[in-house]
C-alpha cells in the first residue's frame, strides 16, 4: 500500500509539472508575438515573464522527477533538496528578468519613443493569459499542498503572480487605448504602458524574494517555524519520558527529519530504554512528512531513586551487574555491600580493576557512603547444547530426595528435573513449604537444600531449589 501510495504522489506531482511546462510554452508564444506585434513593454514583459517561467517549470518538471529517487550511498536524506535548489534558481532567473524589465522601462519613460498599438489581441492574449494562469496556478497549489512540494509551490507562487502581473498589463494597454481616442492633450497615458511594466517587475521582484528567503533557509537546514517545540510537548507526554534535552529538524523537499534525545530512568533495562524510545517515535512522526524520527535516549538520575538502583545503574555503566545489594548504617556512616557479577573470560587481576573501578564510582556519586565491600563472582554464563535428561537413575533421585526430605519446613519433593551438562547434571528440585512462610524463612531453605545436594549427591554440577507454598495447583 505504501508503495503504491508513493508511485500516485510521484504520478501526480509529475503530471502537474508537465501540464505546467505545456501551459507556459502556449503562454509565452502568444505573449511574444502579439508584444513584437504592437510593441507594448506591458506585454513584451509578460512575455519574458512566462519564458522564466517557462525555464521555472522545466526546472520544476526535472527537479520533482529526480527528487524522488531514493536514498542512496553518497545522498543519505534522498534527493529532496534538488526541489529547493530548484526553487532558488528559479528566483534568480526572476530576478535577472526584473532588472531588464526596469531597465526597458525607464528607458521608455525618460530617453526614447516608442509606439505602442492597444489592438484587440493584446487584450485577448492577456485575458486567455489570465484564465489559464488561474486553472493552473490552482491546481499546482492543490498537488503542492497535498505532497508538501517547495518546487511546485513555486511554480504555482509563480502563476498566481501572472494573474496581477497580466491584470496591470490589460490596465496599462487600456489607458493607452484611452490616450488614442481622447486626443494629445493625454498623450501622456501613453506612459501607463511603461509604468504598468514597472508594476510587473516590483510584484515579480517581491515574490521572487520571498520564495528565494524560503528556499535558502530549507537549504541552510532551518528548523520550519514551531515544529520544535510541538515535536518537545509530543516527546514529553509519552510516559517514561524525564526531559527533552535536544531537538532537531531538518528539511529536504517533502520530507522533514527530526532526532531528539530524551532522558529515562537509568535504572530500568535496556528494552524498556528501546520501548519508551519507540513510543516517542511513534508520537512524534505523525508531526513530519515523510520522512524519519531519530530517538537518542540518555539514562538520568530520576527522583526518588533508591541506593540499589543507584548501585545498579553505576554497575551497568561500567559493563558490569550488581545484585543482594545491602545498606548499613553505624553512627551515622553508611556502608554498602555488594555482588558484582564481572566477565567469566577475565582473570582474578582484571576482575579486581574492574570491581575496583566500580566501588570508586560509588564513592563518587554517593559521597555519604564510606565504605563499599564487594563480592565478586563470574557472570552466568548458559550452557549451549544442554537437553532434558530425564532417565537420571532413580538412585539419583532418591538421594536428592532424601536429602530435602531431611530439612525442617520443606515437603513434597514432587518435581525433579535433570539436564546434562559436560561434567555431570544440572538439577532443578521443586518443592513445598507453608505458605505463611516469611520469604526470608522460604529463600534460607532453599539455599540449606541447594547446598546439601550439592555436598552430599554425586554427579551434581549445578542445582536450583524451586519453593511453592502448600495447597496451590
């Protein structure tokens, strides 16, 4: 469906430039037989209008077809920038044709005579001029609209003016028809022709700078005018979201791409981190055309943290986990205790760097600590290949049995699971206990049963103690 969406925009975007180009070369043709025909400026200059603009909608028509191509190894942001680079050029070709206009008219005003015959068809091209000026002018607005074209815009920014242009001209050659019959005592609205040419120029230069202003300023990579801040209040009603620190947007063509860095609890896992990152995404994209949102999220300290996400958060920072984290107070002094869990590859020195590093960094961030006691263990490490293996022997399920069977609060050892592992099993023992058992009472059996099986049976490499309360099931 995107897709065909795509291929449609790009069909219309194509069609409108092509029935633009079509109209100018009509236009420009009339202009310029009918102006050498009677020698009017008016007209002479409308037709060196519609040739620019006639070069605008060439430019307009190569620009949308190559602007659409898709990213690529040396164009990361695609090809949209060729519309705005388009846009500027075609101020300028405005420009250069203003000042000969100007120059044509002052000429004619103060320095030379030219005769100047207000025929019927002057008036019948400028008004066929007008009609067609505004069909196309509002279909090229339309599509422009619709698929967010600087580069159609343009063009359509450029016929909207040839209907005022074309207007003052129809005035002026009227006023020059008036002169003619009125008699010489107003020979002097013979003028009005040059002065309607003038009045051309001035409304050509002035939307000529204002399209030129916005095609720069997308060039140069300004942001469009209060996207930022909509797209900072979207981030930050998505919940998990501190602060948003930095927002960016950029354009090129129809497409607008935005990266933002936002501040999350740094003590929540990494999928959560990508979730909230994929939320704001989710929010702020329907804010740009498209384009892509890029979500950099930056771990903070958020308030209310306890020590043991304090602890966990400085651990993750430095490639390490932190567990049975403990706070100790004596006379006012704080002391923490700690299981640090460090690669299983490094050796005993590089472990104790690490760890050393680690009880620094505590120090550092929780001045009131004064002391940071460590133990250090390889990180768990699962074993590849391992299978279920329930044929372990019932002589060894019935020492493990009659190992739990011996310890006071446990009951049922009704589920033994064995897997192989390279030097033995790995044992997973699920077993009964009351259920208004303090869970500190539960993990202290399990931790006497998981070390009795672990001394007393054989053939035992690993073995977890699995405690359920009585009754449920």
């Amino acid at each position: 469906m995107a897709e065909n969406a795509k291929a449609q925009a790009e069909w219309e975007k194509r069609s409108a430039a092509l029935s633009s180009v079509v109209a100018a070369i009509l236009l420009t043709s009339l202009k310029l037989v009918v102006g050498l025909l009677t020698g009017s400026l008016g007209i002479l200059a409308e037709a060196a209008h519609s040739a620019l603009d006639l070069v605008a909608a060439l430019v307009t028509f190569f620009a949308v077809r190559l602007s659409d191509r898709p990213p690529d190894e040396q164009h990361h942001y695609g090809h949209g920038k060729i519309e705005n680079l388009s846009a500027l050029i075609e101020t300028l070709l405005l420009l250069i044709t203003c000042v000969w206009i100007i120059y044509e008219a002052i000429q004619r005003l103060f320095f030379k005579t030219v005769e100047i015959e207000a025929s019927i068809w002057a008036f019948v091209v400028m008004i066929v001029s007008i009609v067609v000026d505004i069909s196309r002018s509002r279909m090229l607005y339309s599509v422009a609209r619709k698929h967010k074209s600087q580069a159609l815009e343009a063009d359509a920014l450029h016929f909207s003016t040839d209907i005022w242009s074309s207007s003052v001209v129809i005035i002026g050659l009227g006023l020059v028809w008036l002169s003619e019959r009125l008699g010489p005592t107003w020979g002097w609205l013979a003028s009005a022709d040059a002065v309607a040419a003038m009045v051309v120029a001035g409304i050509v230069v002035f939307v000529s700078l204002q399209l030129g202003k916005r095609a720069v300023s997308v060039l140069l990579d300004t942001a469009p005018p209060g996207l930022v801040e909509r797209i900072g209040t979207e981030a930050g009603q998505v919940p998990g979201v501190g602060e948003v620190e930095v927002v960016r947007v950029r354009q090129a063509g129809a497409s607008t791409f935005a990266d933002l860095t936002v501040t999350v609890d740094r003590s929540i896992s990494l999928e959560e981190a990508h979730e909230i990152a994929a939320a704001v995404e989710e929010r702020v994209v329907g804010l740009v055309h498209m384009g892509d949102v890029v979500v950099h999220i930056e771990p903070a300290v958020q308030d209310g943290e306890s020590l043991p996400q304090t602890v966990g958060a400085i651990a993750s920072k430095l490639g390490l986990r932190a567990h049975n984290i403990h706070a100790h107070e004596v006379r006012g002094h704080y002391f923490v205790d700690l299981h640090a869990e460090v690669p299983s590859h490094v050796t005993l020195g590089e472990a104790h760097q690490q760890v050393n590093r680690l009880e620094e960094a505590i120090r550092q961030e929780l001045p009131y600590v004064s002391d940071v006691q460590t133990h250090m263990e390889p990180r768990s490490i699962p074993v590849a290949g391992a299978e279920p293996h329930h044929d372990a022997g019932p002589e060894l399920r019935a020492q493990i049995m009659k190992v739990v069977e011996g310890i006071s609060g446990l009951a049922d050892c009704h589920e033994i699971h064995f897997r192989r592992s390279q030097d033995g099993h790995d044992v997973v023992v699920h077993c009964l206990a009351d259920p208004n058992l303090p869970i500190t009472e539960a993990h202290r059996l399990a931790d006497e049963a998981e070390k009795r099986i672990q001394a007393q049976v054989p053939g035992i490499t690993q073995i977890l103690v699995h405690v359920e309360p009585e009754g449920e099931g």
